[in-house]
C-alpha cells in the first residue's frame, strides 16, 4: 500500500472538509449546457499569469489557452506548425517564422509578427525568470520584416533557437504588455487579452480560474471553440481528485496520475484512462555549490545507493524506463548512448567511495536535506527507497516535502542539498543541456560549472550537421553521467483520466501538454 505522508493526509482531509469529499462541478450559467462546460482538475495552483513568468505546469496550462506558442509537438515528439506556418534560417545567424494571418487579440486587435517581435526583444531586455529567457543566450534581437513574418538575429549560429522558442514561447499582445513596463515584473493578473480557444474571465485564489470562449479562434474547426466555458479546480490532494471524476464532479483530472491508481481507474465506470507519451525524466540533483557534493565521489557514492529497479517496479508498476543514467530521453533514439549505463545499486560501492572522501566510520558524518513537491505522489513515494538506501550507506538524508509553489521557490534559490523532482518536456538535447548544465543555465539545479562540458554543449548547439550534433551530445551525456551533475533515474509512460463521455482530445507528450493543451480543448465533445 502506498504510503501518505501527514502533511498529504491533513490536506485530504482539509479537502474533504471543504468540499464535501470531493468538490462539486459549478452549475452551468444561463445558456449553457452541460455539453457547453467542462471542469478540469488540478492538484496545485496558479502562481503567475505572466506566461513569459510562469514555470509551473497549472500556469502553464492556464495561459496556454490565451497565449500562442508558434510550434507544438505531436505525440510523436515531432514538431508541428501551430501560430506559424513556416520557420527556418536565411543564413546562420538569422531565423525566421512565418505566422497565420487570421489570428487576432480578443479585444479585436489582430495578432501580428510585430507581437512576436515584441515578446522576444522585451523577453532578451527585461530578463524574466522563466525558461524562455534561458533559450535566448544567442539572441540579438527580432523584428518583424512583414505583418506575417519575423526574423531573429543571432549574436552566433545556433540551430537550436528557432524551433525552441517557436515551441516554448508564449507570445503576448504587445498592446496591452508594452504599457506595463518590463515583463518580468508584470503581473497579468487581471483584465486579459486572449488569441487563444478561451479567455479568463473569473479568479476565486486557490480555488478555480474560469475561461470564456473567445471567437472566432482560427484554430479550432469551425473557428469557434467547442465549449463555451472551462473551469480549472484546485484539488490538492491526487487521491480527491480521483473521487471527484470518479463521482462526475470532474471531467479531466489535467495531471497525471499515480502510477499505482492507474489499473483500478482504468475499470472505474464512466471513466477513461489515456497514455501520454513521456519526453522528460525524473531525476535528483546534487547542489555543488554546497560541500561535501562538490565532490564527486560523494555523488557518486549517493547514486550506487539508489536501488533504480525497485523504484521503477514498485512505485512506478514497471510503467518507468531506465535512460542509463543520462539525461536523453530513449525516444529521442537518435541520440542513443552505449556509454550510458545505469549506477548499479551497491552499498559496498558507496561505502568505499565515502571512505575515500573521508565520510563514514572513522570519518565525518554524511547529513544532507532533499526537497520534493506534495503534490508529487510519485516523487513523494520513491524519495523514501532513496532516504532508505542512503540510510544503509551511513548517509542520513532528511525528507522535505513542501506545496509546490515554496518548492519552486527553493529551488530557484538554490536552498537546498538535494533536489528530486522531473522535467516534464526534454524534447532536444542541446537546448535541454544548455539549460540544464552551462553554468547560467535557467534550470542549473546542480550548479554545474564544468569548461569542457560547456564546450560540448555550445558545439552542440551551434551546429547544423546531424551528425556532428549526436556524437558531441553522446560526449556531453557521457560527462553528466561519470560525474554525476545529474541523476537521471527514468523516463515514463504517463497515463491521464477523464470521463467517459468526452471525445476529440488531442494527445501530446508530457504531463506540460497532455489532453489540456489548447488544440485539444478547442475540439474535445461531450457525447451524452
């Protein structure tokens, strides 16, 4: 039986109290149906409706629905034209994307290639702290040659650029954010301007965040979106949310379930369970910036005392596979590594890798804190294999599990030993590594500052030769994994729920994009 820490059991019980045992589906306001509304559930809450801000998946799935991105990606993982229809390079330092004609605001102020422009260049000045500004490091400017057509200078070639920010850039109508000053202090909490399938029109904190349609929407068959209005719910406990869609309180639970509710719920009547193809990976991080993890025989010790396997069969019901302890997805089977072996799971191993860092008997003692999001049911249940396994070692490991908006917190400031968590979109590896290994990376939870690393990576990064591109990547993976700057313990399978009356979804990897991205909800249908 999966255990429930205290502080998750007190908030189903808080949950309950509040709404019933599980919360109730708003009643349809005049001229809507049923068939018109959808509730959707989410077990954690908005923190910034600022999308060129916000980091979370709730924020992200919240100002999707209003703010286009340029690129999607299919369930394949291959990218696919959304806002643009076209993208490329004229040369190596110049990008472009050409955008739809027909999109506009909701306030009637059509969307231009002059609000792309906008979004990049007030992104590259005012250097807002989410994962967009990190994509940018090669970036001069952007400006718009044509209603219809952008073009971004790069500072030097990088092949990476225009697809990345095509796909992780929300863009922002430059009317209403250019009034605001910087971006990355504007807070867009009230009063918004859609060119998405819906708009926010009502906010009850920490509760729900209702959407209006917007029409026409382009996007969406007909132009016009299928329901005339959505309702995101807070529910912060996973096993609540379950009871509501189980009861039809609910029609989606928009994240991904447990891996151990998901057989049950797959039987539940009136309720459907669809995979989602996994792009990311579940992973710990070690902050070098605090000793002794600035040693890598501590990190390496720590990582021969995870049991992998365990954790992959019993919390994650054999739904988990192993990336070999690198950080490349194995879908992305271009970039397939044999350099890439697991840590194996040896207690003598990291014995002898600590006596040699001067830790165990006769040493120091080895105390180190690692954090994990409450709303995480599945990085709550294998943080405990990690303490356990660390435990035989000699190491004590305390477990500290916060809401998921201090969890943010924390890690952005670096107040932590230990990091667990995942990455939901790792889509191309010399972006992702970027990010995650240079040492102004956005989301450089390690505090990895290694030169030939960094080589690696920026060569990567630059090139347009394939080939070139896989063998500097293997290198660079190789690295992480020998020095441990990132333990990468699987990549999974993820599976979401909803009722069974709704069809049309549209599934894309990760738990970031699912069945709630806006192309879905622009044409999902209640059948009765």
């Amino acid at each position: 039986m999966r255990r429930v820490s205290a502080a998750v059991a007190a908030t189903a019980l808080l949950v309950a109290a509040a709404f019933g045992c599980a919360p109730t589906k708003e009643e349809a306001t005049s001229g809507e149906t049923a068939d018109d509304s959808m509730t959707i559930a989410t077990t954690s809450d908005v923190v910034n409706f600022n999308p060129l801000i916000g980091n979370s998946r709730t924020d992200a799935w919240i100002t999707d629905l209003m703010y286009p991105r340029m690129l999607s990606i299919g369930a394949d993982g291959q990218t696919q034209a959304a806002l643009a229809t076209k993208w490329g390079y004229k040369s190596p330092t110049t990008g472009y994307w050409e955008i739809r004609d027909d999109m506009k605001w909701s306030d009637g102020e059509a969307l231009t290639a002059n609000d792309v422009a906008y979004t990049i260049n007030a992104i590259k000045k005012d250097k807002p702290a989410g994962v967009i500004y990190g994509q940018m490091a090669n970036v001069k400017s952007a400006s718009a040659v044509s209603k219809t057509r952008v073009e971004i200078e790069l500072t030097r070639p990088d092949a990476t650029v225009v697809p990345e920010i095509g796909f992780w850039m929300n863009v922002v109508p430059q009317h209403v954010f250019e009034k605001a000053g910087s971006v990355a202090k504007f807070a867009n909490a009230s009063d918004w301007v859609s060119a998405g399938p819906y708009r926010l029109t009502k906010v009850n904190k920490g509760q729900s965040y209702t959407f209006k349609r917007v029409e026409p929407y382009p996007l969406a068959k007909g132009d016009t979106p299928t329901l005339e209005r959505i309702v995101f719910r807070v529910i912060p406990d996973v096993n609540s949310e379950i009871l509501a869609l189980k009861n039809g309180d609910v029609d989606v639970i928009a994240n991904t379930l447990p891996p151990a509710q998901v057989k049950n719920l797959s039987k539940a009547s009136g309720v459907k369970v669809q995979k989602v193809p996994g792009l990311g990976y579940a992973h710990m991080t070690y902050n070098m910036e605090r000793e002794p993890l600035d040693d890598v025989k501590v990190r390496q010790a720590l990582a021969h005392t995870v049991d992998y396997k365990a954790i992959r069969k019993v919390v994650l019901q054999n739904q988990g596979v192993s990336t070999g302890s690198c950080p490349i997805p194995p879908v992305l089977k271009q970039y397939e590594n044999p350099d890439c072996e697991e840590y194996s799971y040896d207690i003598a191993e990291a014995k002898k890798l600590l006596r040699e860092a001067g830790y165990g008997p006769g040493g120091k003692s080895l105390d180190l804190t690692l954090i994990y999001a409450l709303q995480d049911p599945v990085t709550a249940q294998w943080a405990s294999i990690v303490k356990s396994g660390a435990t035989k070692a000699g190491i004590t490991i305390k477990l500290r599990g916060m809401d998921r908006n201090t969890y943010l917190s924390k890690t952005d400031a670096g107040e932590y030993d230990i990091y667990a968590g995942n990455f939901a979109i790792m889509d191309d590896p010399p972006t992702n590594m970027t990010l995650t290994y240079l040492p102004d990376g956005a989301i450089n939870y390690s505090k990895v500052d290694d030169p030939k690393l960094s080589a690696l990576i920026r060569k990567a990064q630059a090139t347009t030769d394939e080939e070139q591109q896989v063998e500097l990547i293997g290198e660079a993976s190789t690295r992480v994994r020998e020095n441990v700057y990132d333990n990468v313990m699987y990549t999974q399978n993820l599976y979401v729920a909803h009722r069974s009356n709704w069809t049309g979804f549209t599934v894309q990897p990760s738990e970031l994009l699912s069945i709630v991205n806006p192309e879905s909800l622009a044409n999902v249908k209640a059948t009765g």
